[in-house]
C-alpha cells in the first residue's frame, strides 16, 4: 500500500466495487486513508473520468462506518482541488456511488455541496439512464438537509432540460431512489 499512487487505489476500489463477494475491510480503508494522506497534494483526481470512477466506487460503503466517512472527505478534497468541467456520466457516476450513505453525517452533506457546485458548472444534458443512475444513488438521503434539496434541485433543471424520453425502468428507478 506504502507505494501506491491515487490513480492506482482508484483502480482497487473500482475493481472490488464491481466484485460481488468482494469487500475491502476497515483495517484496509483506513490504511488507503493514510496513503492518500501520505501523498497529500500528489494525490490529485486529474480528470472528470477519475472523479466519477473513485466516486462510483464508493457505492461498496456504508455512511455509517467513519473510515468510509474519512475517504469520502479524502476524495471529496481531491474533487475540490480538480478544475474539470464534469461530464454527465461522471455526474451520474457520483451521485450513484452514494446509494450506501445517507445524509445524517456532515462528511456526506459537505461531498452534496461540493457536487452540487460541480454540477452547475456543467452544462451537459443528462441522458435517461444517467438519470437514472443520480436517482438511484440518492435512495437513502432525506430530503430535510439542505444539501439534498439543492443536489435535487440541480437534477431537476437538468432532467427539465433533456430532450432524452425515459422508460418505464427509469422512471421506476426514479422513484425507487426517492423512496427513502
């Protein structure tokens, strides 16, 4: 781990986020906390394409383990410190990544505000599924924190926007996420 580079426990996270009988212990979260620690400002997200794939990749954690707080406050300075304009995709890919957390924890609600900023930035339309996949992942945040009220906001202007017509899954989907 004491050599590893961003990019690289990036690319662990992602892998294991996509295995099914694979999980990435507490002990192992908190030793990727102390290497992207190590590294501090060599540690940067370099593209949009970065952010979305270490952010989908959080999407194996629970809001209510503090070490998967910690690496999202980690990730969330590394998204801060990147200038790109966010593609659609790595929008959807960031707000999918947060189906396991919920916003009760300040680390959760300081990522929303990060990316709901991002997000304004971006002029990109959303494609349905991508919809989709922004919805889903919002399925455990409550819409009494501000934060969750400007993320849906945003979403809303950009659904308004889309010229894309959604399906019976999307849509299905859609809701399932606003059923928390």
């Amino acid at each position: 781990m004491k050599d590893l580079e961003l990019v690289q426990i990036i690319d662990i996270l992602h892998v294991c986020s996509k295995q099914k009988h694979v999980s990435i212990s507490r002990k192992n979260i908190l030793l990727i906390n102390k290497r992207i620690d190590q590294l501090g400002t060599r540690a940067q997200l370099r593209s949009s394409a970065q952010i979305g794939k270490a952010m989908f990749s959080m999407r194996q954690f629970s809001s209510h383990d503090f070490a998967a707080r910690q690496l999202l406050v980690a990730l969330s300075d590394r998204i801060l410190q990147n200038d790109d304009v966010l593609s659609s995709q790595t929008v959807a890919n960031m707000l999918y990544g947060m189906n396991g957390m919920d916003a009760t924890h300040w680390e959760v609600r300081r990522y929303l505000k990060i990316l709901t900023k991002k997000m304004l930035l971006s002029h990109q339309k959303l494609k349905y599924f991508e919809v989709s996949s922004a919805m889903y992942g919002l399925r455990h945040m409550d819409s009494m924190f501000q934060e969750v009220q400007d993320v849906l906001g945003v979403l809303a202007r950009k659904i308004e926007s889309s010229r894309d017509v959604f399906n019976s899954q999307v849509v299905s989907n859609c809701l399932y996420g606003m059923n928390s």
